[in-house]
C-alpha cells in the first residue's frame, strides 16, 4: 500500500479536479468522509494489500475543516502508517471570488460578503497550510495543468522520500506561490529580441543552444546543480517530501525553460519540467 494523502485547502480551489486527478493514478480517492471517520477508514483501508498507489482523503469539500483536529489525525496516521501527508490547494482572493461568482455556489463560511467568507477560511485555515506537505496554487493554472502538477507529485515513482519538481515562470505573470527557491534568469540574454528565435522556445534546441552557450548561463547551472547535489540530501534527512525549485526569466518561455531543462538533465530528474508560462 502507497502512502495515505489528506487533500485539502481553499474552498473553489480545485479539490474535485484533484480528485479525479489522483483516481486517473491509481489512487483510492474517499471524498467528503466527516473527520472523525477517517482515521478508522484509513487503518481499513491500509490493512490488506489493495493494488492502490496510494489513497488520499478530500477532506471538507462542502463544509468546514477544524485545523488542528486534522493535524492530529495526520500525524497519528504517520505515526501508525509512515507515509500520511497533507496537500492544502491555495489561490488569491480574487480569483476564488470569480470562481465562486461563476458557478454561484454557497460558501460554507457565513459572513456578509464573499469576500469576507473568503477572508475568514484562509485566516482560519493558515495553520493548516503551515503544516502542509506540499501547497499548490491553482490561482494561475487551469485544470489541465493542475492534473499534471498532480501526477508529476503523486504518480508511482518508487521509494523516493523526497520529489523533487522543477518549475518554470514568467516574472510578468507573477512570481509561484507554491515553490521552495527561485532562481532568477533575466540577467542572460534575451532570445525574444533575436528575431529567428522569437517565436521559439526554451524546449527547441537553436534557443537552448543561445541560452547555454553563454558563460554566465553556464556559471548558473553550475552553481544551482552544485547548490541542489547537497541541499537534496539534507532536505530529504529532515524528511522534507517535496521540493519544487522555480526558474524564472521575464516571460516564462526561453532562457528560464532552458536553464531549467539542463539542471533536470545534469541532475537526473525524471519528471518533466513544468513550463508554467511557456504558452503564454
């Protein structure tokens, strides 16, 4: 049996997506259970030998969650089954409002206004996020790229107790919210002001050959490959999870995407790299 993950976070942020996204894994996926019945359903679940990856509990989709007290199951489950972790879905403020004001459901957090609903989940909930495994911003991806962050983190990769995920952004699009380090790439030359590589990307190879090519490219990923070799271990000894590390250049589309590429390829990595912005 694979580990035990309890799903939640901001009401509207992705939850269901994130559902479906585990059970098209190979996940048991036991949705909307009270609290008080997971930790007994979870000693079930885990009792035989069940051909699951693993099997996640999407906790308080339709009503409220009590922090602490979902604090405390994950942390007997841990101690009981080694491998329960929490996965809280986050986005700003504005964009749960659109969300909620588009398919005009109910906030399960009375107040005034949505806003104030809003308001009062996320300062209740700031504990729980604290105490998360792994936070993920839907705020600025759409469903399909939310289920990719979901298999890159959660599909079967052997006994790896740390994943390790890489992250590509455009500083005009914002910088993630969900990331450990960032790595700034707009000190390298531009490709987008070289005319035949414009309408390239970090992923062809004349791009990643302009990028790479330069000595100040090649001094970055010496020094983040360098940094990562023994930051890696150390992370995984003090039983950090997940390490997603952000590389970023001005539109998230050919040096930061290149960068990246390389220091999957010199370390390893066997995900893929997620391009956040690499279409835009």
């Amino acid at each position: 049996m694979g580990e035990i993950l309890l799903v939640t976070g901001m009401s509207g942020a992705g939850r269901s997506t994130v559902s479906a996204a585990l059970e098209d894994i190979g996940w048991f996926v036991i949705d909307n259970l009270p609290l008080e019945l997971v930790l007994r359903v979870g000693e079930l679940a885990t009792a035989g030998n069940l051909d699951y990856a693993g099997v996640a509990f999407v906790v308080g989709r339709s009503g409220r969650v009590e922090p602490m007290a979902l604090i405390e199951v994950e942390q007997e489950l841990r101690l009981k089954h080694g491998g329960a972790k929490i996965l809280f879905l986050d986005a700003p403020d504005d964009v749960l409002i659109h969300r909620y004001e588009g398919n005009r459901r109910r906030h399960p957090y009375p107040a005034p206004t949505l806003a104030d609903s809003i308001a009062a989940e996320r300062t209740l909930l700031q504990p729980l996020r604290d105490a998360a495994d792994l936070v993920i911003d839907t705020g600025s991806i759409n469903t399909n790229q939310l289920r990719t962050r979901i298999v890159e983190n959660f599909a079967p990769v052997g006994d790896e107790s740390l994943r390790i995920s890489l992250v590509t952004f455009g500083y005009a699009n914002g910088i993630p919210r969900d990331v450990d380090l960032v790595f700034d790439c707009r000190f390298l030359p531009n490709p987008h002001w070289v005319e035949a590589l414009r309408p390239m990307s970090g992923l062809d190879e004349p791009v990643a050959s302009y990028v790479l090519g330069q000595e100040p490219a090649q001094h970055l990923v010496d020094d983040v490959v360098s940094m990562l070799e023994w930051q890696i271990p150390a992370f995984a000894k003090e039983g950090k999870s997940y390490l997603s590390v952000a590389f970023g250049c001005t539109g998230g589309r050919h040096r930061s995407v290149a960068i990246a590429e390389e220091i999957r390829r010199r370390l390893n990595i066997t995900n893929a790299v997620y391009h956040r912005d690499i279409n835009q």
